[in-house]
C-alpha cells in the first residue's frame, strides 16, 4: 500500500510538472512590449525638451490631413545615433518608430504636462515635411 501511495505522488508530481513547464512555454507575450508594438509614422511638430538632448513631437498625427484625428505628443528617443534630431527643431517632420500607448495625464490648470509623464516615441527615421509648424501647439 506503501509503495503505490509512494509511486501515485511521483506520477502526480511529473504530472503537475510537465502542465506548468508546458504552461509556462506558452505564456502569451505581452502586446504592450516594445518589440511587439506595430511600427507607425506620425507627423507632427518637433520641439526642444527641457534639456539639449531631449525632444518632443508635438500635435503628432497618424494622418496630418485627418482633422478629426485628435493630436498626440510624445518625447522622442532617437533609435540610431545618426538620427539628426536638432537639425529639425521647430520643423514638421515625419517620424517612423514605435510609439508608447500610455495614458497622458491631465497637468495642472495653466501648466504644461512633464515631460517625464509623456509616452515615448523611439524613432528609427525621420522625413523632413515642412521648415515651419503648420498646427497649433497643444502644450
């Protein structure tokens, strides 16, 4: 009697190992992690951050000729070194990267959101459109 009790928690032991090793081979990935988020390109305005190096696409749109499409803004982070990011300073530009997808929120009445509370854009290229900003800046 022993020895089928003993031999009964082995089998059930394996068991239940092999259901956790098989379930955890196959955990769902998460779809907000950076190397599943879909590459986009987003037009829109790129200004100076609060420091030499930090930038910001703002009134940042999938599609700048889609007026209902509400405009977003995003603190640029340059994917490649080669990418000229204050050459184009008070520029429209088009960005193609991976945009975050994080609630923004809302600043204090007549401050500006923090920069450190915007979703990132990590930017692999950039097109010049435009010398000026042709939208109104919603910081």
């Amino acid at each position: 009697m022993r020895r089928q009790l003993i031999g009964l928690l082995s089998a059930f032991t394996a068991t239940a190992a092999i259901v956790v090793a098989q379930g955890a081979a196959i955990a769902p990935q998460d779809p907000a992690s950076p190397d599943k988020r879909p590459e986009v390109t987003m037009t829109g305005c790129l200004i100076q951050g609060s420091a030499p190096t930090v930038f910001i696409l703002d009134n940042a749109r999938l599609d700048p000729q889609k007026k209902t499409e509400m405009n977003k803004t995003y603190v640029v982070v340059a994917a490649t070194e080669d990418l000229d990011l204050i050459r184009h300073v008070n520029q429209e530009v088009q960005l193609s990267g991976m945009a975050e997808d994080k609630p923004v929120p809302l600043p204090i009445p007549g401050q500006r959101t923090r920069e450190e509370d915007l979703p990132k854009f990590t930017a692999k290229a950039l097109n010049f459109v435009a010398d000026t900003c042709t939208t109104i800046f919603n910081r």
